[in-house]
C-alpha cells in the first residue's frame, strides 16, 4: 500500500506547477510511513466538480485545493466551452481568501492558451458583482474564486454560465446538470499538466464594471421611499464592504456603521472561529456595535458577500434577535408584492412553505425547486423573487441570476426604513404577517459525521421504517425524490401532516444530515405570542421525533 501510495505522490509531483506544493508532499512523502493516513487522505480521489464547481481544503495533491487541481478543472472547462462557444469570454472574479488571486490568474492563462478570451474583476469583489458581469458583458462563462463562508483553510471554484450556453433561464447563473457531468468528464481526462497550454493572464477590468453594478444595485430600491435608518454592518473580513457602503450611499441610505476590526479583507477570519452568520459567535461583534450605536438594524454579509444576514432589537432592551432565512425570506418577498411586482416568487424544498401561501392569496406566480441556486435561478421565466432558508436572496433576477447579499440588503434597509417612518419594526411586520397567514415556525436537525457512509446509514434507516405519525397527527404524504425521474432526482425524503413538514437530505456542501422542520400555528385573536410559545414547544417535539426517525439520539444545532 505505501508502495502504491509514494508511486502516485512522486507522478502528481512531476506534474505539480507550484514549488510550493511540490515541496509539500515531498515532505510527507520524505516522512513515510509515519504520513500515510495524510497523503491516503490527500489522494484518496479528485475534489467531485460537484455543485457548481469545486469546494476544499487548501493543500497539496488531487483532493484540495491548489495550482494543480485549477490548472486541470480550468482546462476541462476550457475544453468544454471551446466544444460550444470557442474564443468567447470568460469573465474571472475572485475573494480574498488565500490563493484565491492566484487560482483566478492561472484559470485565464489556460482559457487564453486555448484560444477563449479571459477577464478579470479589477480586485477582490462579491459573488453578485461577478454574476452581474456574465450578463452584462455576455460572456460565454464566468468564474468565481470562493469558498463562500467556508472555514479559512478552505477555498472554492463556482462556474457560471452566459446566455449562449445556459438559454434564458439560466443566462448568468450557476451550472445545472448536464453541463456540469459534461465539464467533470473533460477535466477527468486532463492527463499531463505540462501539456495544457497556457496564454497570457487575460485582461483586467476596470472599476466601470463594479460601478455598472452599483448603478444596478441602487435602482432596487424607490427613490421616493424613507431613508432614515441606522443600520450596524459587517462583512465578516469577506470582500462586501465597500461594495455595500457604496450601494448604501447611492441608494440614498447613510453610511452602515461598520465593524473596524472585520471591515477589511482578511482570508484569515482573525475574529471569528466560522465566517458564517448562522454560526454561534459569529456576529458578536457587530451586535456589541449596534448596541453601543442604537442602532435600528443589524445587517451582515457573508465573506463573498451573497448572503445577507439580519438581526433585530428585542423589545425594553433586551438584546438582539437573528431574524431566520425563512422570515428575510418572506419579508422582502412580502414587500416586493405590495409594492406591485409581479411574476413568479420562487423557493425551495426546504424552505418555508408560507410563501406558497402568500403567492396563492396574492394572486401571483409561485415555484418551487430543489435546493441551491443553480436551480431557483431557473425556476420560472418570469422571476420576480426568490429565496432559500440558508440566507440567499435574489431580489432582482435582472442584475444577478444568482444570490445577492449587496441588493438584498439594500431592500431590508428600505423596508425597515419605510416602518420606521411609521413607528413600526421587522418584528411588527412579522407578526402582521402571521396574524394573516398563520405562524410558519422552521428550525433545523443537523447532524455532523466524521464518515459520510453514516449519512447514508441514517438515510436508508428512514426509509426502511417511515414514521406513520409525527406530533400525534397521521403522515399525510411521503415523498421520496431518489423516486422522480433522473434529470430532477435527488436524495431526499419530504413528510408531511397537517401542520408540519420535515424535509431530510444530506448537506450539499458539509459532511452533514440535514432535517428541516416547520410547523404551523394559528393565530387567535391575533395573539401571535401566544402562538408562537405553542409552536416553539411544538417544534422542540418535532426535532425528537425526527432525531429517533433517523436512529440518532444526540443532534448538534
């Protein structure tokens, strides 16, 4: 075995353009066997151009991230694009994260070796701003360099599609099978690094594209609406910052006061153990410097700048509370259909249902996908809306096809600002909300593994022994989609009662089991308090019995 193992390690590393990895893994190979659970680990397969690219660790050899790794998947796509659309652009954006540079400038090497024009975004700059420019500037493609919120020791590689390849639907938005199978086979068959031809590092924008997109950005919201809000911020060290304070700025909005010590660009994260809002600690610090600010709202992007986060004052100065996904989600989708937008308002399987209910009494379009995305982005031709509970929001399909924390947030602060005008917050309009359409509760069962087999296991024990009731009410339905055909097929068990819904999957992007949980309350009388302790209570039993549905009987958060 450690034979078989040195053998590979020695080929990658004759094939391996960065010195620095090279001298990586001779180090570790140097230190054998004491190293081969390491290097078994580093080459135990190719990191899966999975859901719209690549996503791993930053180290030396075929499973992370590295020069060799985007050499080879920037030529694979290379060679599918020139299939299709030879010599047309590719747009390249990338973050701050370490490597991130780099790993932009060697994808426009290969794209200009093989005959495709290459650009890239002027400087680290969001997700949203790199969508934009695929559409803007009708690009056959378009990269983006980013491990999102992941960890500091990760980084990522996201493809998008123009209108040439990805049709209507998805002009400007993330791959989507088969594109994406298609894309995997042509790097599985780069074989010799040496032999890709590389061209010069392809052409670097000017600032009038992140200015077009600003423009863009500033145009979501009303110029006749209120603007006074004073709104606490941070782009958790990610790229959104300045993007976001200028987008504030020519929106009409004052300046968010921002946390100094996460303002920058950092791919270190030093303050934070996990760049992700939803993560515990997290947004400490901003909601210290809302409290010491006053301020109305909280608001945070994740480091590449397409979530957008939102916290909210409790009542007699009691704090600060994180509104979830669900309820950004149907706020701004609440706001946008009285303002009179219409067309279809999207979502997806695992998000809340009350959207559903809101389309239906409104009178507009509704859609549902599957998770991420790549597919809500294509939900309908006419998209006004679309949100998913994991914090994306797209608010104006015509500028991104894609999650965009910069105009999301632009539309919370008009939202707020607009009920703050009337003596009225977030909260408040939640609770009007649930008055109306009833209380739609979520939360979330996860469960991390050390081995992915186990997801499986806890997938196949559901199945082989489906709960017939849950909460004391019968299982109405029970969907599987491994059930559907193959093209919108997935791993995914959906339960439902009368008033409640569990959706369970494995995590697209964590090496986790993910359960989603919603019950519905009524309101009476509109005692929304009321109902929402009946419901908290309610959903607390939920989260049991789906944990003994699976065989588990210890969940993390």
């Amino acid at each position: 075995m450690t034979d078989e193992l040195a053998d590979r390690v020695r080929h990658w590393i004759a094939q391996d353009p960065d010195p620095d990895s090279r001298q990586e893994l001779q180090r570790l190979l140097d230190a054998l066997p004491g190293t081969e659970a390491e290097l078994a680990d580093r080459f135990s397969g190719p990191l899966t151009f999975g859901t719209a690219g690549l996503r791993g660790p930053l180290r030396a050899g075929p499973n992370g991230m590295n020069l060799a790794v985007v050499r080879q998947a920037a030529a694979g796509l290379v060679n599918w694009l020139t299939k299709h659309e030879p010599g047309g652009l590719v747009v390249i954006g990338y973050d701050a994260r370490r490597g991130s540079h780099e790993f932009a400038l060697e994808t426009a090497r290969v794209a200009t070796g093989s005959g495709m024009r290459a650009a890239l975004l002027p400087r680290p700059l969001p997700t949203p701003v790199l969508a934009y420019a695929v559409r803007a500037m009708d690009a056959v493609a378009g990269v983006m360099v980013t491990a999102s919120h992941n960890p500091p020791q990760d980084n990522g590689y996201k493809v998008y599609l123009g209108e040439h390849l990805g049709g209507p639907l998805g002009a400007g938005a993330q791959i989507v099978p088969p594109a994406d199978q298609e894309i995997e086979a042509e790097i599985r068959a780069v074989k010799l690094l040496s032999e890709v031809p590389l061209g010069h590092p392809g052409t670097v924008l000017g600032d009038d594209i992140v200015d077009s997109y600003l423009t863009a950005a500033a145009a979501v919201v009303q110029d006749d609406q209120p603007k006074d809000l004073a709104v606490a911020y941070t782009p958790l060290h990610g790229v959104g910052g300045k993007v976001l304070g200028d987008a504030f700025l020519r929106a009409g909005f004052a300046l968010p006061a921002t946390v100094p010590a996460q303002a920058e660009p950092d791919g270190a994260f030093p303050t934070v153990a996990f760049p992700n809002p939803e993560e515990p600690g997290a947004m400490d610090l901003v909601l210290a410097l809302a409290a010491e600010r006053r301020a109305d709202i909280v608001i945070a992007n994740d480091p590449d700048a397409d979530r957008c986060a939102v916290a909210v004052p409790v009542g007699n100065g009691n704090g600060w509370r994180m509104l979830r996904g669900d309820e950004v989600g149907v706020l701004l989708a609440d706001h946008l259909m009285r303002l009179g937008r219409t067309g279809t308002y999207a979502t997806t399987i695992v998000s809340s249902s009350m959207l559903r209910a809101m389309a239906a009494k409104r009178g507009v379009g509704y859609a549902e996908t599957l998770t991420g995305f790549k597919w809500l982005a294509r939900a309908a031709p006419d998209l006004a809306y679309g949100y998913e509970e994991a914090l994306g929001i797209c608010v104006a399909p015509w500028i991104a096809r894609d999650k965009d924390g910069i105009t999301a947030a632009l539309l919370v602060a008009e939202l707020a600002a607009g009920l703050k005008a009337e003596l009225r917050t977030l909260t408040d309009r939640l609770d009007e909300l649930a008055a109306e359409f009833g209380l739609y509760v979520t939360d979330q069962l996860s469960v991390r593994v050390d081995d992915l087999a186990e997801i499986g296991t806890m997938m196949a024990h559901l199945r082989a022994k489906l709960p017939a009731s849950l909460l004391d009410e019968p299982v109405t339905s029970t969907e599987d989609l491994l059930d559907r055909p193959a093209e919108s097929a997935a791993d995914v068990v959906i339960l439902r009662t009368e008033t409640a819904r569990v959706v369970v999957r494995p995590s697209g992007t964590e090496p986790k089991l993910k359960a989603y949980l919603e019950v519905v309350e009524p309101v009476t009388d509109g005692d929304v308090a009321s109902s929402r302790e009946r419901a908290s209570a309610t959903i607390r039993a939920l989260r049991t019995e789906v944990a003994a549905a699976l065989g588990i009987w210890s969940v993390s958060p």
